[in-house]
C-alpha cells in the first residue's frame, strides 16, 4: 500500500455494460456457443454466454470462455461434463456492472514510490502494463489497481512456500540455500534470488518474464516448494492464473478480484483443513509458541495500564499518549519488526524506487 501516493478520483466509469438488443443477443449468443462448445467438448449455459458478451464481441467473447474454463480446471480428462455455467467460472450475475474510479488524469506526486520490492506486482516494479488485454490493440497506461494488490500478497504466499520447510522459528531451508552446506540446491537458491533478493533490474526482469510466459510459473516457481507446503500448489496456480485472466481481460476478474481470490482461500482452508492435522510435532510446537507469545504480549499491555491510567476508552490509549509508560515497557516484549519471537527471517531488501 503507497499511502505516499494515494490517488482520490473524482469520476467513475461503468463497466461490464455492453448492451444487445435481444435479437442481437441471440445471434452473437448462437456464435458464441458454437465456437466455444466445439472447442471445449461441453456445453455452455446460457448465463455463462452472457456474461461473456456484457464484456466482449463474439470474437473475444469466445476466448474468454475457452480461456476461464481452462484456468479453473473446467475442461480435461478429470472434468466433469456438466453443462458450463457463468458459477462455475466465477462469475457474477449477468446483470451486474462495476463502477470503477477513472484514475487515467490522476498522477502520482513527485519524489520516491514507496513499497517492498520483492513483493510488488509485475506492472508496478516495471511502472508499466505487461499485458494487452483483449479487444485492444496496445498496452494501456499504467494505473495502480486492486489487483496488483491482491497480486502483492500472492508473492507473500509464495516467499514462505519456497523458502520455509514448515512451521514456526527455525523452518527456513537454510540447508538448502547455504553454498557450504552438503544439501546446497543451486536452482532453489537462484529462484529465491531471482524472485526475491537479486537488484532492482534482477527482480524486475523476473516479473516480466513470469507475466510475459505466465504458464512458467509452474516450473520457475511453484516447482520449488517445499512438500510441506504441496497442499497450496494447486490454489496458488488458480491464484496466478486469477490474476492472469484479469490482466489479459479486464473483466469480471480484475473488477471482483477480491472476490475471486477470496473464494480459492475459503476452499482452500476447508479442503486442506480435511488432510492436514495439527498432530505432527512441528505444528504442535508453533502454535503452543504462539499461545505463549500472545500471553506474554497481554500481560505487558496489563502492566501498561497499571502503570499509567488510561485517557479514554481504549485500553491502549495510555501506550499512544505517555512517553513514560513505553519507557517502562520490557523491550523483550515489545512488538516491533526486530520482534525476537517472529518466525519470518529479516529480510534485508530494497523498500523503494524512484519513478
């Protein structure tokens, strides 16, 4: 989040409006089914063919059927030859339209725009779009929207998957990015450099290779996580292909992004929640930690209190208000990015960029 260069947009734009007549409707409905049906070997439902045509003509209309189909798994040997419908895609009803803040005049002030490097999304490290969406023939201008937000956070996700070997202190796979060490893995090490702590240049070119060939992201990112970490590889492939169908078409995923992103969570808590215990060792060890680290964190807050009285409702006024009470406080205790409890290695990562 660049609160540095937050934007305030005085107009909005609708989208999702591309309104048929119901004759013209019904032809460009028959087009679409015939191509996308032929090319996924299963029906289409008529909401699905909707929706797709409040956005695109028949042409891309089509491409992006086939293209959301394939990204959520809809289509193969394994699918399931029910009818395709706008649900199964995650799609909202076809009556649905998106008001949309019109950021295209609003600039970004001068000076530096803040944010963790490594985290970034692939068009705000560049300061440009990646990708041409469909129905356009060139690039648009690159504005900072929700989705590389939502893309920001993927990249999180990712950092843990490849370099943790489970849970809690003392999981980070220093073995196997250690060059002394017997276990040293020179492809896991170059792909933690390469997406997380090589240059500015480094970072950026890795970005940009990924959305230009996102179907590497397979073998360049999700090959490298560690088996704990097995469960998530085929949410996190729904994610980047989420946000790949959102920046190739700007459409229902990249105006419902958080929508989108929030269902493959929630499916992904209940269905691993099925398989995964909390019985192994490790599991048990971190969250008896946790517990014991929340304790120690609420006793030093009782203290606060005893120490000086609160000025307002908060029980925590008196540690925003008196110099002497945060004097008083145990540093051990104290919550801070240095916080000795936290089982994130420091990261030692460039935090800005020039525009």
């Amino acid at each position: 989040m660049d609160y540095d260069h937050a934007k305030k947009a005085g107009n909005y734009d609708l989208f999702g409006t591309r309104n048929l007549s119901p004759s013209q409707l019904e032809t460009e409905r028959g087009i679409v089914r015939m191509s996308a049906e032929y090319a996924l070997k299963r029906k289409v439902e008529n909401d699905a063919l909707d929706v797709a045509l409040k956005w695109f003509d028949s042409v891309d209309a089509t491409g992006y059927i086939r293209t959301a189909a394939q990204f959520t798994g809809l289509v193969g040997e394994n699918a399931s030859q029910k009818p395709i419908c706008a649900t199964d895609l995650g799609w909202g009803p076809v009556n649905k339209t998106y008001k949309w803040p019109d950021f295209a005049k609003r600039e970004a002030g001068p000076g530096e725009r803040t944010g963790t490097l490594p985290y970034m999304a692939g068009d705000v490290i560049n300061a440009q779009s990646l990708h041409s969406p469909a129905g356009r023939t060139k690039k648009p201008k690159f504005v900072h929207e929700a989705i590389h937000d939502v893309e920001s956070l993927l990249w999180v996700l990712v950092r843990l998957c490849i370099t943790r070997k489970g849970p809690g202190i003392n999981m980070r796979r220093e073995d196997e990015l250690d060059k002394k060490s017997p276990s040293y893995n020179k492809d896991l090490r170059e792909a933690v450099v390469a997406l997380f702590e090589g240059s500015d240049e480094v970072l950026k070119k890795k970005k940009s290779s990924l959305h230009g060939d996102w179907e590497s992201f397979e073998g360049e990112v999700i090959a490298h996580f560690h088996p704990y970490f097995e469960p998530l590889k085929p949410y996190v492939r729904r994610w980047w292909t989420t946000l790949i169908l959102g920046y190739k078409y700007r459409a229902e995923e990249f105006y419902d992004i958080h929508d989108h992103i929030i269902r493959i969570l929630d499916e992904a808590i209940q269905e691993i929640g099925k398989t995964v215990s909390e019985d192994d060792e490790a599991t048990k060890a971190e969250i008896n930690r946790r517990k014991l680290h929340k304790e120690r964190l609420l006793a030093t807050f009782r203290r606060q209190e005893a120490v000086t009285p609160p000025l307002a409702s908060s029980p925590f006024s008196s540690l925003l208000s008196s110099p002497q009470s945060l004097r008083n406080t145990p540093q051990r205790h104290a919550v801070s990015q240095e916080d000795p409890e936290s089982p994130s290695e420091r990261l030692h990562v460039p935090k800005k960029f020039k525009r």
